[in-house]
C-alpha cells in the first residue's frame, strides 16, 4: 500500500503541496518553540547581577514559556485543521481512483492504510522542510522574544539532537491525525462509483459531519453560557476556547449555512446573469464552497477573537487600575528627587512607591502545602497613610497607618499565593531582620502587581534616594493638574503623566509579550489559512475545466467565466467571514455585559476590516488565476473530452 | 425466497459461474420508483461468452452490477462463484472480487501514475499476495503486450491501454470476467484486437465473460446475446451475426 500510497503522492503532488507546506510549517513553529522553551529552562544569569534584576530576569523566562506554551498548541491546532480539510477534499476529487481500488479488491482497511500511508509519506517530507526551516525561525523567534523585552540580549536557543526525532514525530503526528477522517470517508466509497462517469452527488452532510459539528457546537454554546457570569480570567479561558470549538463546529455545519446566505446574497447576485449563475453554483456546489470557507471561517474566529479577548483584558485591568488609584497625576523619578514634590505648589497629597534592593522571605501555605520562597521584585517602600488615600482599595485585614519600622504589608500581588499573617523575614544588603504583618491588600487584575508593601522609614535615607519611584499625586481642589504637572516638569523632578496615560502605560507594558506572540500567531495563521484557501481554490479549478467550458460554449466569454469564478469565490469568502465573526462574537460575548459591571468590550474593528479585504483579495485572485488557467485550452476541446 | 426449479440446479451445485434467479432492483421510492430490473431471472453459463444488449435506461448496466456483487438487489438471489451473495457483507464481496471477478471498463480505468506492469500487479497485490514478475510478465504476452510493460497508460494508445486492462483483470483467473462497454472509446481497429482477445480466453481458456454493449458487431463476437428492455428479459439469440443482432435491437427501441 505504501508503494501506491508513495506513487499517487509523486504524480499528484498539487493536491499535495499546500498540505506538505502546512505540516512544513507546523513542524518549524513547534521545534523553534521547543529549542526556546527549553533554552529558557535554565535562565542565563549574569554574575553580579543584583537579586532584584535576577529575579525579574527569571520572570521573563517564565513569560517567554508561558507565551510559547500558548502559540505553540494553537499553532498545532491550525495544522492539523488545514492538513484536515486538504485531505478531505483531496478524498472527494479522487473517489473514482479510490472506487477503482475498491472493484479491483481493495479492502476497507486497506484503503485507510493507503490515505494513513499517504500522510506519514508527508509527515514525513514535510518534517524534513521543517527542521530545516526551523532554523532561522528558532532565530527569528528569539529575537522576537528578545525584541519584546522577556528574554535578555544575549540569549540564544541551543540546538537538540533531540529535535531529530520530537519534529518528525510532531510533523507525521499532525499529518496522520489531519487525515483520519478523511481515510474513514474514503473507506466508505463505493467500488460502483468507479463506473460513475460524472461524480455522484454525495451527501455533504454526513452522520460523522452531524455529530461532530453539533457536539462542537454544543460545547460552545456550553461555553458561552459559562462565560456569561464568569470573572474576567473565566472570560479570557472561555474566550480562548471557544474559538476552537466554535470554528469547528461552523466548519463542520458550513455546508447547512451555505445555501442559506447564497439565498441572502441571492438578491444582490441575481441582478445579472454571471450573478445568478454564480448563485446556482454554489449551491450546487457546497462541498467546494464549504471547503473554501472553512479557512476563513477559522483564520476569522481566532484571531479576532484572542485579539478582542486580550484587548478587553487589558482595557479591563486599565479601568481597574484607574478606578483603583485615586492621584490626578503620576511622576516617575528618583526617590531623591520625589521628596520635592510635596512642596510643589498646588500638590495637596503626593504619595511616593519606591522600587527597593532588599529581599523578603515568607511562608506560603497553598492546599496543605506549606513552603518558604525568597522575593527580591516587587517590593516597594510606600508612606503607608498616603498610600491608603490615593488608593481606592478595602484591605483584607489590618491597617496601612500602622506600617511603620519593621512592618510589612503583603500587596495585591502574593496574596493569592497563600501568604498569610504573621512575621516574615527581610535582608537588606548584609543585615537581615524581621517584620511583623500588619495588613494584607486584595487582588486586583494587574498581573505582576506589588508583592511586598515596607515603609520608607526602614530603608536607608541613601538608598531610597537612588529608588526608581513613582509618586501619586492629588492637586488641590480648584488647582488645574495641567498646571501643576507643568511645575513639576519646570522643577526638573522627573516624567509627569495624567493617571490614564500612566494606566494606558503600565496595561500596554504588561501586554507587550502576549502583544508580539499574537502578531506571530497573526502570521502563522494568516499564512495557513492563505495555503488553505488558496488549495482548495486550485483543486476545485482542476475538477471545473468543463463545467467552464460547458458554459463558455453555452456562449460566455472568457472573462464572464473568470468573472462568474471571482463572483462565487468572493460569496464564498464571504461566508466563510461571516461564520467567522459570529464565532469571535461568541467568544466575546462574556466580556459584553461586563464582568464586575464595568464595560470592557473592545472589538479589534481594524484587525476585523483587514481580514475582511485580505480575505477578499487572496479569494478573488486565486480563483481569478486559476479560472484563467482552465480557460485557456478551446472549449470545443473540453466538451468532447469524456474526462 | 424460493427459487423455482426451472431456472436453476440444485442448491450449492451451481453449474454456471454466475446465476441471477428472479431479480427486482427499484431505485427511490413514490411515484419517481424507478424499476431497473423487474423479476430477471438469467444464467450465464460457465466458458461461454454472453452480450448484454438493450435500449439506454433498458436496466443493462444494473443487471451487470448487480450480477457482479456492486449493487444490491431489491428482491431475488444472485449467485456469484458458487456463493449466494445476496446478503453478502462487504468483506465477502471483498474476497470475492479478489479471486473470483474481473472487470474491464469503456474508459480502461487504468492507474495514471503506475506503470502497466504495476497496473496488472496491483489486483495480486492488493489480495496479499507477492506477484512473482514472470507472472505479469506472462499476463500482459497473452495480450501481446509484452514490450510495453515499463510504459505508463498514457504513453499508451487507447487500445493498448484496454489490453493491459484486461491483462489486470485476468491476472487472478477470475471464475467470470465482467466487461462494460470494452470497445466503447476504441477505433474500430483496436475494438477488433480486444474482441478478439476475448474470444480467444474463451475458447482456449473457457473464460466466462459477461459484457455490456450497444455495438451489435461486438455483440456478434459472444455466444449468445441477451436483450432487456424496461428491466425485463425481452428476447435472447444464439451464435447471432451482427447483422441479427442490429435487427433485434431496432425492434426493441421502435
């Protein structure tokens, strides 16, 4: 079988190309992703490097992994989706030479085996171009990390002879995982249908078709309706699965939808006769144009849905963080030079937050366990009675005007983490002490928010002079912030900014990786779905040149054929974006009402309005080309040809 | 379902390759049924040469696949290689089709991308067995096709291409080779050559062969010819000319 399988890949290899560049692409994606993963597995610390540096160097390792763990799953997921939908379609143009192995004595299973056969031959080539292909994009995609500021300048991914074996297991993983529905498919073909000179009109809608696109759909709407009262990190899970699912599932019921919006569009394309005609054909032709969709409809679905979800997040913990503070303005500065600020005229309360060199031990105790862990981030002398006053926050328990000599407050940042009342201990530089509890802040939306909460007084007067530090500022009532930032500018303090623009800052800081892992994802399934589209376009022209012909004997010209082709294929695009929306619609459905009531929805309309005409654009040119292609032999020459 | 005694022998002794006793092959259902076949009972004997003729819509093509095992039948029994395949499964009409049935097709149906050895292998291979060269080598010399078993079908003329055709479908030694339309797309000299290939299988080798034509010279090549139309046995012919046989179907289609 495999012999047959190696020859029908040999002489058919279009049916196969954008198939092999999918996995291609899927293997060099997974083993760049794994060769940084791993790298960042033992973060490269420099010596002498102070432990608060250390410790935030090994934060952007674990955001680095975080974001790869993310991509990486997505991007297998798109593989095996286009590998998938190519195979399928490739089993409905090539029913007859399956019915004819049939009638010459094939077996069910060995028809799967020949398909099976067919997609390790491609795993398999298609892991060759991707290991090497994995080499600049290993480089490609540590820049990137390196670019967006989680890993340090001179990181670099070391190569695994590992690689050799995790990426053609990965590449025939995928290849042979896209194609076992359509093997299945392909067992069920009659041997009769080798007699069949016009291909038999098939069910599109078969029973496997049903059941996997309404239990997909069902899940989703299971989703949909958890997301409704879930918090915002429920929302954000719920909003990155249900574009998964909901592609699938639409995918899978696509060919229900596609006579229903032929009929909506019916009334625009029935004006002219190309118009009418190209009605005609995709509703006859529903198995190609639910090919033709099915790409877009996921290409659609996911990334407008992640990107609306991660945009509502960041908008969400915006508000909440400007809800939360309650400052007219925001200066960065040194800690020497925030102690000029109150004396700035019309300043009525100015609250410094100075980052400090010390570190903080503490019990943690999460489910029975119990552990110490050393922080040197994220630890922040503060004035605790103006800390209290410009921030708008119900403490856990205790009082901020107690922190005072050796206290301490346990932030927004590690209370979640189980550290509770009591005493921890702290070093600064050679001397080391304890500090006695005195109050916990609540969690707040923020990711990487304070840890440690100490008061200025325990710091040495030196050290928290040099103190990166942010001052809140509330101006006296009937005193303009804009005059007053301009005094503090005029003094030469430091960077003045309103409370949003240092919200927007501080959000947008905290986004930049999920920011450049997106554009990437962007990429990578934007080129997927391109291949996928334009496969199916390329494929169905093949198995069209007589019907084109058929019609340019009936008397159209050649460019009505080509613009009847272009016609069908923007209506079917068009679906495909319409079924799209609706599933980025639903995966952001649960940010819409708001969760904590504060409206965050935010719809990346210039993301949408971009896939919209690329879409649009690659359709329309793939399907112009190739039906100038099949044109281009006499129609005479066609219509007498019996095959 | 019984089977009355005249149309056949006794029960599991079949003397003929292939038996059909009283078959009905509807399609749809309501008032758009069609009845392909209508209470056909037929037998065609073994190392005979049998043309099956009739109108387009006559129900030729559905009594050769049903005979064949490719459809299933309405009502009545069909007995296929001494085995009643009626209410075969599809792994039984497997095996069947591996040792038992040959098929030649009007538009060759050969693999574009195998070579016409790998062609003639393939049912050999496909059944499990380790086809030895001299074998297919000697299939595709009995169609005097021995120099060309390293071409591809499409460096192949269309007569070249249904010899190596038939050399696949003879390759396993079928109990009965079925053919549908084997002249249909050949010139009339390479129609010439494949019938009388045929006829030499069946005189030197007792093939039996089941074929479905419109072309009464080609009908002339078999032994008998039966006639259908609406889905019934309308009339049958002997040792027929080409000449008898083009009367015949006149009368039917007036």
């Amino acid at each position: 079988m495999l012999r047959i399988s190696a020859s029908t890949v040999r002489d058919r290899w279009p049916l196969f190309a954008g198939a092999l560049l999918t996995v291609a692409l899927g293997v060099a994606l997974v083993q760049s992703s794994v060769l940084v993963l791993v790298s960042t597995g033992e973060p490269a610390i420099p010596p002498g490097t102070s432990g608060r540096v250390a410790e935030q160097i090994r934060e952007g390792y674990v955001g680095a992994a975080t974001l790869l763990g993310m991509a990486t799953p997505l991007a297998m997921f798109l593989a095996v989706f286009i590998v998938g939908s190519t195979f399928a379609f490739s089993v409905e143009q090539r029913r007859t030479e399956l019915a004819l192995l049939r009638m010459l004595g094939g077996s069910r299973p060995q028809l799967i085996r020949l398909l099976l056969g067919e997609a390790f031959l491609l795993g398999l080539a298609g892991s060759a171009f991707g290991i090497l292909l994995g080499v600049p994009a290993t480089w490609i995609q540590a820049r990137l990390l390196i670019g967006i500021g989680l890993l340090p300048g001179d990181f670099s991914a070391r190569w695994s002879n590992g690689m050799l074996l995790l990426s053609p297991a990965v590449g025939i993983g995928v290849a042979v995982f896209g194609v076992l529905s359509a093997s299945y498919r392909a067992a069920r073909v009659r041997p009769l249908d080798a007699l069949r000179n016009a291909p038999r009109a098939t069910r599109v809608m078969t029973l496997g078709r049903w059941l996997w696109g309404v239990s997909s759909l069902a899940l989703t709407v299971m989703l949909v309706v958890a997301g409704h009262g879930a918090d915002l990190l429920g929302a954000l899970l719920v909003a990155m699965a249900i574009p998964v699912f909901g592609s699938v599932a639409l995918s899978a019921l696509s060919p229900l939808a596609v006579p229903l919006v032929g009929r909506l569009l019916g009334t625009v394309l029935r004006t002219s006769a190309l118009g009418e005609l190209a009605q005609a054909n995709l509703r006859d032709a529903v198995r190609r144009s639910a090919s033709t969709a099915a790409p877009v409809i996921v290409l659609v679905g996911l990334l407008v849905g992640l990107t609306g979800a991660l945009n509502s997040l960041a908008r969400a913990t915006g508000a909440d963080l400007e809800r939360s503070t309650a400052a007219d303005l925001v200066v960065a500065s040194t800690g020497a030079a925030a102690a000029r600020i109150p004396r700035i005229p019309g300043v009525a309360l100015a609250s410094p937050q100075s980052q400090v060199e010390m570190s903080v031990t503490a019990r943690h105790r999460v489910e029975h366990r119990s552990y110490r862990q050393t922080h040197h981030s994220g630890i922040i002398a503060v004035d605790g009675a103006a800390y209290r006053r410009t921030h708008r926050l119900t403490l856990r328990s205790g009082s901020l005007d107690a922190l005072h000599g050796r206290t301490v407050a346990i932030g927004p940042g590690l209370v979640g983490e189980g550290v509770r009342d009591g005493t921890v201990t702290a070093r600064i530089g050679p001397h080391g002490f304890t500090l006695r509890t005195v109050a916990r802040l609540p969690e707040v939306l923020e990711n990487g928010s304070d840890n440690f909460l100490v008061p200025r007084d325990l710091i040495p007067t030196a050290m928290l002079a040099d103190a990166p530090t942010e001052t809140l500022v509330q101006v006296a009532p009937g005193t303009s912030p804009h005059a007053v930032a301009d005094r503090i500018r005029a003094a030469g303090i430091g960077e003045v900014r309103t409370l949003r623009q240092w919200a927007d800052a501080r959000v947008q800081t905290q986004q930049r990786g999920t920011t450049g892992i997106m554009a990437v994802l962007m990429g990578m399934s934007g080129l997927y779905a391109a291949i996928a589209v334009i496969n199916a376009v390329v494929i169905a022209a093949a198995e069209r040149r007589t019907e084109f012909a058929v019609a340019r004997a009936t008397g159209l010209s050649r460019s009505q054929v080509v613009r009847m082709a272009v016609i069908e294929s923007a209506a079917v695009t068009l679906i495909g974006l319409l079924l799209g929306t609706l599933v980025a619609a639903a995966a952001l459905a649960s940010f819409y009402a708001g969760p904590a009531g504060v409206h965050v929805l935010s719809v990346p309309w210039l993301l949408l309005g971009l896939l919209i005409m690329a879409s649009l654009a690659v359709t329309a040119a793939a399907s112009a080309l190739t039906a100038l292609t099949a044109t281009r032999p006499s129609p005479t020459a066609l219509v007498a040809a019996r095959e | 379902m019984r089977a009355p005694a005249a149309a056949g022998p006794h029960a599991g002794v079949p003397a003929a390759p292939v038996q059909l006793y009283q078959v009905s092959r509807h399609y749809g259902a309501g008032e758009t049924q069609v009845h392909a076949l209508a209470d056909v009972s037929v037998t065609f004997p073994a190392g005979s040469w049998t043309a099956v003729m009739g109108p387009s819509g006559s129900g030729k093509s559905t009594l050769l696949h049903c005979a064949a095992g490719l459809d299933r039948v309405t009502a009545g029994r069909v007995l296929l290689a001494g085995q009643d395949i009626t209410h075969a499964t599809d792994a039984e009409l497997t095996r069947l089709r591996r040792r038992a049935v040959g098929f030649v097709f009007q538009n060759f149906n050969l693999i574009g991308s195998l070579t016409a050895e790998q062609n003639v292998a393939l049912p050999l291979r496909l059944a499990g067995a380790r086809p030895s060269r001299r074998d297919v080598q000697t299939a595709l010399a009995d169609v005097g096709l021995a120099d060309r078993g390293r071409h591809r079908p499409r460096e192949l003329s269309g007569g070249q291409q249904q010899r190596v055709a038939i050399a696949r479908a003879m390759v396993t030694r079928p109990s009965v080779l079925f053919a549908d339309e084997p002249t249909g797309a050949l010139d009339t000299g390479s129609a010439r050559t494949v019938l009388r290939l045929l006829r030499r299988m069946v005189d030197a080798a007792g093939q039996t062969v089941v074929m479905v034509t419109h072309d009464p010279v080609a009908a002339a090549s078999a032994d008998a010819v039966v006639f259908l139309s609406d889905g019934r046995i309308a009339d049958r012919l002997l040792r027929p000319s080409a000449v008898q046989v083009a009367e015949r179907l006149t009368r039917l289609e007036g």
